[in-house]
C-alpha cells in the first residue's frame, strides 16, 4: 500500500532548549527574514498545545550557522509544527510538554 495522505504525528515535547527553528518571515512577529534561533529558554507558560503564537528565547543563528546575536520571537506555533525542529539527536533534559 502507499501513502494514505496521513501526516504524521508531531514529535513530543515539540520544542527544547538545544533546538534549532527555522522559521520563514510570514511565521514570526516582525519577520523580514528567514530566521534561524537556536532556543535556549522555553517559558513554563508555553502550552504548544493550545496557544497559537510562543515567545521563545535564543541565538539567531547566521546563514553559515554560527552564532550572532541573543534574541526573541514572538513565532507561530503551526509553524513550529509544520517544520519541527533540527535536533542533535540526544533528547534534552527538561523539555517542555
């Protein structure tokens, strides 16, 4: 049989500290740019569940990948779904639920 046209279900915990978004311009407040954070602070208050945007706190990654400035973003969470995070594959401690 084929693909049913189902779409998997999302990763759990959606989002960690470690993880690295890539978020297009129409997917966060004020964006301009692609914009690439490496998350190191997920609020308590996040609940991806049920909210539809989530501030979240990193360092904006450049095209290259290194590090360039601390920042946050008010992004959407329909977008952090569609394009779940890049993981290293070691499942971070304390991630949100």
């Amino acid at each position: 049989m084929g693909d049913c046209g189902t779409v998997p279900a999302p990763r759990w915990p959606l989002i960690g500290v470690g993880d690295v978004l890539t978020v297009q311009p129409w997917d966060y407040v004020y964006g301009d740019v692609v914009l690439r954070l490496k998350v190191t602070h997920v609020p308590s208050n996040a609940d991806l569940l049920s909210l539809e945007w989530v501030r979240l706190f990193g360092i904006e990654l450049r095209p290259d990948g290194s590090p360039w400035r601390e920042r946050d973003a008010l992004i959407r969470v329909g977008a952090i779904r569609a394009n779940p995070p890049a993981r290293d594959g070691v499942e971070n401690v304390g991630r949100l639920r």
